[in-house]
C-alpha cells in the first residue's frame, strides 16, 4: 500500500447487479452436474456454495463456485464423507490465491472497479484505517505497501492499529534490517516474482466491522508523478469480501514466513457471520473518505 503518508452459516446476503455475469442456481446446478435440491440442501447444512443474493431474494453464483462443487463431487467419489469434502474444498479454496484484487475479481465479479490516482487511494486508505481503529472490535489486519520503504510514513499510523488489533500484517518486497525487531504490526517480505508487489490494500476483518480495499498499479507509469500514478481499485464492506480478501492476505503471509499469518489460516477458512453492511456503518465510512478527499485534493 504506497500511501505516501499514511459451522454452517447461512447464505451471505450481498447485493448483486441484475446484469451482471453470474449464475442462477440451475445454472450452477446444471454445469456442475447435480439437481438444484443438492444445491440447496448443501447450502442450508452445510453452508456451501456461499450464494450471492440479488435484492430480489434470488441466488447467484460464479464460475469459481462450479469450480469448488465440482471439487466436492470429485472428492465424494472418491470416498470422502460429504462434509469432509466441503470443508476441505471451502478451507483451500481462497488461500491459493497469490493476489488480494484478483481473487476479488473472480470471486465477487459485481464489485465495481475505478481507475483513481494515488492521491485518492491514500484517502480511501486513511478513512478505512480510522473506521477500523475506532469501532473494530479487535480486527484482523492486513496491508500491502508494495516497497518497504513507502511504509516508514504510515509506521505511525500502523502502530497505532496494531495495538488494538488482534493481528496485524504488512507486506511489501523488503524491510530494511531492524524493521522486524521494531513494535507495531508483523511485517513480512513478499517474493521477487509476488503479484502483490504491485498492489496496494488495506483489510480490517471484525466480528461488527468489515472493510477492504484493494488495487494495483497500471504498468507504464515511470514517467508519471507520484501522486498521479493510477490503480485500477475496488473496495467493500461486504464481510464475505472482505473474509475472502484476508484469506489471501493471510496466504501469501504465511508463504512469506509469517508465524502469526499461517495461525489465522484455520479461522479466516470460516464464512464470517451474517452481517449485512448498515447504513450508518457505510456513512461514517463513506463520510472519512469525502474529508480526506477534499484535504488531499
């Protein structure tokens, strides 16, 4: 994040655009090979496939869930009891993913994407840490800095919200050789060839808060100035979104040495509790990102 400065559950219930690319339950039914009372039975028991739900009421799923049932039937002909299968299948499924934005982008397709200069993620950045800091119930965190050295700006900030954290993680391709040893957040070093070494995120995952943002820089830019660098960006209060993206965040943590991150990796492979997103939530969020807007513009 280059700031610069700074048990079964039942379906999750997201909004999702009539138009969008995604399947109905038949759909899903058909393609993956099973009658849409399996669906059902399964999503009811059993909590899988995590349905995205229109207003309407109406499921809806992606190509990655035919996938993941799919999976499941192939583990089941093998031998493997039904909710053995299903657990192993949702507790993989997300951790193999080397990139916070693109397993967004498979994974919840209705998300909209923007092209925003630095200048805004940094807004956006600072309006979801102060959110998190001040109504979390000791969150989970996650950040990506990109290079280590864009994060000795927001060492402060990250200071502060690792001390009412439960865990909290940077990651960025270096640390200088004291860095690890210094309070704050734990700080891991991604791989030369990591996709997250272009992208910038931040993740706060709560019981009673959720929130993520995630982009990655646009090639080409060596000429542009920094504060002008754009970053194709999504970010959510969705707290399966937001599950899915610290999942990924945890992953490649953990791959990258972390301790703390491999620990979460049984917890994060839950579904988070039903928490539709409420309005005043959104507000106060929606209302951080406009003050810090106007400031930076």
């Amino acid at each position: 994040m280059d700031q610069g400065t700074g048990v079964a559950q039942p379906p999750v219930v997201v909004e999702v655009d009539e138009d969008a690319s995604t399947l109905t339950i038949g759909e899903l039914a058909r393609r993956a090979g099973v009658s849409p009372a399996v669906v059902r039975m399964w999503e009811s028991r059993h909590g899988f496939p995590v349905a995205r739900r229109l207003i309407s009421g109406h499921r809806r799923y992606t190509e990655a869930d035919v996938d993941l049932v799919r999976q499941v039937l192939r583990r089941k002909t093998a031998g493997v009891r039904l909710e053995v299968a299903i657990a192993e299948v949702a507790g993989s499924a997300v951790p193999d993913s080397p990139s916070v934005f693109a397993e967004l982008r498979r994974r919840h397709p209705a998300l909209a994407v923007h092209r925003l200069r630095k200048s805004t993620l940094i807004a956006l950045s600072w309006a979801i840490e102060d959110e998190c800091c001040a109504v979390a119930d000791r969150p989970v965190l996650f950040g990506a800095f990109q290079r280590g050295r864009f994060y000795d700006v927001s060492a402060a900030r990250w200071s502060e919200l690792a001390r009412v954290a439960r865990s909290a993680v940077v990651l960025a391709d270096q640390w200088d050789p004291g860095a690890r040893t210094r309070p704050g957040p734990v700080r891991v070093d991604l791989a030369p060839d990591a996709p997250m070494r272009r992208e910038w995120a931040v993740v706060c995952d709560a019981p009673d808060s959720t929130a993520c943002l995630s982009a990655w820089e646009l090639p080409g830019q060596a000429a542009t100035p920094d504060r002008q660098r754009i970053f194709e960006t999504l970010w959510t209060v969705d707290p399966s979104a937001v599950r899915d993206a610290a999942r990924v965040a945890a992953s490649v943590a953990a791959a990258g040495g972390s301790g703390e991150a491999r620990s979460l990796l049984d917890e994060l492979a839950e579904p988070p509790a039903p928490r539709p997103p409420t309005p005043p939530g959104v507000t106060a969020l929606f209302n951080r990102v406009l003050a810090y807007v106007d400031r930076l513009g």
